[in-house]
C-alpha cells in the first residue's frame, strides 16, 4: 500500500514552486476565510436603520475604494517594497474594519468602506509582484492560478461561515475578518522578505532604468502590448463580474429564492476548487492566450445562458459552463502581465492590471445593472455573449506578439 505523505497531497503542477509562493497562498487562505463583512454589509446596513438610498453611497465608497488601491499599491510595491506595501494595505484594512462598525453615521460608514477596500485592493499588486518575483516565466501561471485557488478555498468556506456568524451578531463578522487580515499580516511580516533582484537597472551604461521610467505609471502607457491587453482582459473582467451582479437578479427575477443563488454559488466554488489544480497542468502545455480566449469564450456563453434559464436547472447549466471558463483562465493573464513588465516595475504593471480587474467590477454593478433594469435582461445577456467572445478572440490573436516579446526578454 502507497505511503501518504504531505507531497503527494499536492497536486502536481504546483510541486516545484518555491516556499515564498506557498506562503503567500496560506495566507491568502487564512485571509480569504475572514471575507465576511462584504458580502454581508446590506445586512449589517439595514440592521443599524441604514435606507436604500443611503446604502448606496456607502456601497459606492466601496467600489471606489478598488479603484484607488491597486494604482497607489502598483507604485508602492515598486518604491517601498513588496511586503511593507502588503503590511500596510493589511494592517489598514483591518483597522477600517473596526471604524466601520463603530462608525456612527451613513458618512463616517461610507468613509470607513472607502478605507477598507482601498487599504485591502493595495495588497494585490504587491502579491502579484512578489510571485512574479519570486519565479520564473514558465513557472508564474502555476503560481497565480495556485493564488487563485486558494481565493477560492477561503471564499467557500468563508461563504458558510459567514451565514453561521451573522446568525449570532454582526460584531462576530467584523472580528473574525480583522482577525484574519492581522494573520495574514503576521504571516509576511515574519515569513517573507523582498527579494533582492526586485529593483533592477538595465544593461547599458548610464542612470538605471527605472529612473529613466520614474515612478508613476509612464512605463505601462508607453508600453503598447500592455495596453492592447489591458482592455481585452477588462472586457472578460466585466463579463465574468456579470456573475456577482446579474445573476442574483435573474434568479430573484425568476422568483427563486436566495438559497438558490446560494446554492448557485456553492456549485461554482466546489468545480473551481475541485478542477483547477489538474486543468492548470494539461493545459499549460498550450499557448496561454489560445487557452485565455477558450476560457474567456466559455463564460461569456455561460453568463449568456442565464438569460435561458427559467429554473434551478437552467441555472445550475449556466453555472457550470462559466465555471468551467474560470477553471481554464486561471492565472493566465496576471502571468501574462508579469511577463510583459521589466522587473523594476512589476508592481506597477500588476498595480494596472488590479485596477483594470476592479474598473471591470465597478462597470459590472452600474453599467450592466443599469442594462438590465432599463434596457432589458436580454439585452445584457447579448453585449456579454458578444463583448466576451470578441476580447477573447482578440485576445488569443495577440499569442504570436506576445512570445515574441517574451523570447525577447528572456534572451536579454
């Protein structure tokens, strides 16, 4: 009988990556396990006698908020460091945690979620940086979709936890996410360290290269490969995002109830969890962006198939065939990103792409539920079916651009 060992409990594409990508992944488990203030603030709202009016401006603090903190982590992952850019978004965010429950009115509450999600969306970038970083080229899409997945992991089971606590006091919500961003702060803090060839020159003579970029965001808007990809990649962004938006409307539209889209929920992190480690290593044997478009092409068709969906069933499809798009993409493009930037400014390049990611959710709640509720469901399920197939297809067009700029970099 085979001998069980902890190595043979991890799935095979992720074996060969190094310790300080691992850490990174627990501590986005233990944070990602303390996500429960969010998805549960209209609740906490509407128990401290906050109106629908009301709820919307502290709801659109909190969009704006992952707006601001991935430009200004980019650059601070880039200036100060990884890890103190990490601490400070974590250490932030948890102290805004506790000023948003204690926040006496609608303002000083709308404050406090400008606060949360600006300190939290500045710990992506430098994450993402820090992967980068830490591995090479071939390596960096198994270590972003391993980050993926242990969002994931914490997510699901965030998701039942957060029922059981709300259940008990709102307070319980508020200490266990603050809890577990002080973890995860503690976890870089006594873990990981900036590696040294972070902050490069090039190699001619003359001042290093990242003063001839400065420290703002030039370097990633003269770069016209990037800015091709950035907006392809929001586009697949918005469509994905439809699923956090528009879905519980269609379902509460269908007179389900809630438990369905809960339901719904469990189905997509249960695939996520269960198949990306094995669809990572068949096919990175692929082209990325052939496999970004497939992918992208999958959701688009399942978020256009919730618009024929009339019950548990038809959604349950629907779910599925985005699922599986999900599972495909994972960590293609954050490594296509990172494989594109010049090491003195993968901070900024990762800082860009955050951005684009929370511009992409920002459009997903007004945008497209401002189409669903004026212009019709069905015309959003059509612009997301077609947007989402064309970015793909467009995307996957840019595979020979790409690798020639990536043979480029790697020879130099």
């Amino acid at each position: 009988m085979p001998t069980l060992t902890a190595s043979s409990l991890v799935p095979s594409s992720f074996r060969d990556l190094p310790s300080v990508v691992w850490t990174i992944f627990a501590g986005t488990i233990v944070n990602r396990l303390g996500y429960l203030v969010t998805p549960f603030l209209v609740f906490f709202l509407a128990a401290r006698g906050v109106t629908g009016a009301e709820t919307s401006y502290v709801l659109g603090a909190l969009g704006a908020g992952n707006l601001l903190g991935p430009a200004v982590g980019g650059i601070l992952a880039d200036r100060i460091g990884r890890r103190p850019t990490m601490l400070i978004g974590l250490i932030g965010a948890s102290a805004a945690q506790g000023a948003l429950f204690l926040a006496p009115g609608v303002w000083t509450m709308a404050a406090a979620a400008l606060l949360i999600s600006a300190a939290g969306s500045t710990v992506s970038p430098a994450a993402y940086a820090l992967l980068a970083d830490a591995v090479d080229s071939e390596r960096r899409r198994r270590a972003y979709a391993l980050f993926g997945w242990g969002v994931n992991i914490g997510t699901a089971v965030a998701g039942v936890l957060g029922g059981y606590l709300a259940a008990r006091g709102y307070w319980l919500l508020f200490v266990v996410d603050a809890g577990s961003m002080l973890a995860y702060a503690l976890v870089v803090a006594v873990r990981l360290k900036d590696p040294k060839g972070a902050r490069t020159t090039d190699n001619q003579v003359g001042e290093p290269q990242e003063k001839k970029d400065g420290i703002g965001y030039g370097v990633v808007f003269r770069d016209r490969l990037a800015l091709l990809l950035l907006p392809l990649f929001g586009v697949q962004l918005f469509v994905y995002s439809l699923t956090e938006v528009a879905l519980p409307l269609a379902v509460h539209d269908s007179g389900l109830s809630p438990a369905v889209y809960g339901a719904m929920a469990a189905v997509n992190a249960i695939l996520v969890v269960a198949l990306q480690p094995f669809a990572t290593v068949r096919l990175s044997k692929f082209p990325q962006l052939a496999v970004q478009g497939a992918g992208g092409t999958l959701i688009a068709g399942g978020v256009a198939l919730t618009g024929l969906a009339d019950g548990v069933v038809g959604y349950t499809v629907s779910v599925v065939v985005w699922s599986l798009g999900e599972v495909v993409v994972a960590g293609i493009a954050a490594g296509v990103v990172a494989n594109l930037a010049p090491a003195h400014a993968r901070g900024r390049y990762q800082g860009a792409f955050s951005w684009t990611w929370g511009l992409a959710r920002f459009a997903a709640l007004t945008l497209g539920v401002a189409m669903y509720t004026t212009l019709g469901p069905s015309v959003l399920w059509w612009t997301a079916l077609v947007a989402g197939a064309a970015a793909a297809v467009a995307t996957a067009a840019l595979t020979a651009r790409v690798n020639a700029r990536t043979a480029h970099e790697l020879a130099a």
